[in-house]
C-alpha cells in the first residue's frame, strides 16, 4: 500500500498537469498558436542547461536554475497568467499567487513543499545569482518567440522597443553577453517590422 507520502507526492503530480491548460499570450514559433505554461517552463529549463556558460556569475547552480524555471508559473494553475504588459492585471497579480502558492505547495510533503515554496520565492526575488539568470530565461525566451514569429504579441498590443527594453532589461543583470544578442535582436526587429520603434526614437 502507498505511504502517505508517495499519496502527496502523486497528489501534486496530478494537480500540476492542470498547467497544460494555462495559455500564455506567447505564440510559439509559427504563429499558430499560443504556448501552454509547461512548454513555457520546459523551454526554459532547456534553455538553461544549454546556455548556463552565458551566467554573469560563474559556476552557478544549474540544477536549482533548472528546477526554478520548472515550478516558476506554477502557481498560475489558480492565479491564471498575467501578461507582462498589462498594468491592471499586474496590480493584483502577487497576492493572487502567494494565495496559489499556498494551496499548491501544501499538496506536497512538508519537506518538499517548503523547498518548492523557497525556490518560487528566489525566482521571484530576483537577488542570487541562480535566480538572476532563471529570470534572465524568462525573459529572454519570450522575446525569441515573437522575433520568430513574426512580432506577434509586440504587434497584436502595439508593444514598443522601450516597453520590451524596459521589461527585459534583467537579462542584462543575469546573462549580459546574452543582453547584447537580444538588443541586436530587437534592431533586426524594428528592420523587419516586427516591433515598433519607441516615438521619442523617431
């Protein structure tokens, strides 16, 4: 018979496939769709492992990098996705999912619940150099997408260089070589007719 513990743990295992229904505004790559929270997650957490060299601080911990871009949204099972750019949405969003944080992580053993709990905190802080660069994944992974296809969101809710400069702008605090390729990116971007230069650019 199961222990209480392997019952909570596939509790929560169950619970968190609710996340395959939580859509970002993110489209993927073809513009055919918009991303689910997992694909989200699991891109990041590729792309981690793939470019933790980039890391402004050397030798960081990859797999508790690894682990924070994988339960980072997982609170917005119950709070929902906000998009970044939306001023109102955002106002309410922390106590939102501080209230999802504490329904999701008690579903866990103590022991693992307060080590998701502390790892979504340090992704949300932005302040060790793990969390700085899981950030900088969050970031930069989204800006990715619209260039691929096509502008996308930057388009769909008339987005400029200086609002996607001013929410990205972290990257630079976590991964700057990696800064560097997205502002060359986002000119290519305004070339192109993907996003929209800034007015006070013009």
């Amino acid at each position: 018979m199961a222990s209480e513990r392997l019952k909570r743990q596939i509790e929560f295992i169950c619970e968190v496939d609710k996340i395959k229904n939580i859509f970002r505004q993110s489209k993927i790559h073809d513009g055919s769709r918009r991303e689910n929270d997992a694909e989200h997650s699991w891109h990041l957490a590729l792309m981690a492992f793939l470019l933790y060299e980039y890391s402004k601080v050397p030798n960081i911990d990859l797999l508790k990098v690894m682990k924070m871009c994988l339960i980072h949204d997982i609170v917005e099972i119950d709070a929902g996705d906000t998009f970044c750019y939306d001023a109102k949405g955002n106002l309410d969003k922390l106590e939102r999912e501080q209230k999802a944080a504490d329904r999701l992580f008690s579903i866990l053993p103590e022991d693992q619940g307060k080590e998701l709990r502390a790892l979504w905190e340090e992704f949300d802080a932005m302040e060790t150099p793990e969390a700085k660069f899981a950030a900088s994944m969050d970031r930069l992974q989204p800006v990715l997408l619209n260039y691929l296809n096509k502008g996308g969101t930057w388009q769909e809710h008339h987005i400029t260089k200086d609002q996607v400069v001013k929410r990205n702008g972290h990257i630079n605090n976590g991964a700057p070589e990696l800064w560097d390729f997205v502002s060359d990116l986002l000119e290519d971007a305004i070339a192109k007719g993907y996003l929209k230069e800034s007015p006070e650019s013009k």
